[in-house]
C-alpha cells in the first residue's frame, strides 16, 4: 500500500511539475499598434488661490497606425476627476485629457491621473502639483506667514543674584 501511495505522489508530483512549464510565446508586439505621446505628463499649478482655477488639459498625439482607445482615466483620489475622449482618436489626430483639482483643499499637493489605452503603453501615469493657498491667503491677497517666533520669558530676579 505504502508503494502504491508513494508511486501515485511521485506520479502527481511530476505532473504538477510538467504543468508549470510554460511553453506558450508572448504575443508578438503589434508595430501598428496605437501610440499615446503627450506634449508633457506633469503640470506645475505653482500657487493657487483657494478655490481658483484648479482645470489642466494635457494634450497628446496618436502617433501609432491604428485608432487609439482609451478606455479609462482614473484619479489618485477623489479630489482629481479627469475626463478623456470616448471616441477613438485616428492616427496622426489629437486629443485632451482634462484634469480638474479640488482646490478647496488648501496646501501642498501632488497627484495622478492612470490613463489606459490600447496602446503601445497600456498605461501612462499623468501627474498635477501645486500649493493651494489658505482662505485666508486668498481674500487677504498677501501670502499669510505662520509666526514660527516665540515670544521671549519674563526675566526674574534670582534671590541669589544670578
């Protein structure tokens, strides 16, 4: 009984070994496939007054042979929504993905957008950053400073003279 169990492990064991082994080929890259290229894939807002003008469109290119499709576009977090062309986009045409941030989200952010596509990049990674100023910031028209200085302690007088 002992053999038997030991030959049926053995012959598992094999062919579970042998089922691992990949004999499948990559598909062959298509070289007319679609290719995304944009002028540039981060924007720098610089400073931003609180609740101003949070929108970028970054623009690109189907520089592949075939129509270019992009299925999905999606923000890092809730407070970046961006929106693309649903219609596919010729070869030699171009298009805008347009980027809007919450800029009711006062200070320092840096954000992406994953856009998918069938193209040659499945996946291209768009990124937004900037500083938002404060409320305060924006209707006073002047940067506010945060006051980092302490106020010096009152000196007393040492009983022994010091």
């Amino acid at each position: 009984m002992k053999k038997l169990f030991f030959a049926a492990l053995i012959l598992c064991a094999t062919t579970a070994v042998n089922a691992q082994d990949d004999t499948k080929k990559a598909p062959a890259a298509n070289p007319n496939a679609p290719d995304i290229s944009f002028e540039s894939e981060t924007h720098d807002f610089g400073t931003i007054p609180y609740s101003g003008n949070g929108t970028y469109e970054f623009k690109f290119t189907n520089t592949g042979k075939e129509p270019l499709v992009i299925s999905n576009a999606k923000g890092s977090c809730g407070c970046t929504v961006p929106s693309w062309p649903k219609e596919p986009i010729l070869k030699g045409h171009s298009g805008v993905i347009s980027v809007h941030y919450d800029t009711k989200r006062p200070g320092p952010f840096t954000k992406t957008v994953t856009v998918s596509s069938n193209g040659k990049t499945a996946e291209k990674v768009l990124t937004i950053k900037g500083n938002v100023e404060t409320k305060e910031q924006t209707e006073s028209g002047t940067p506010v400073k945060k006051d980092n200085t302490m106020t010096p302690k009152e000196t007393t007088t040492s009983p022994f003279g010091n």
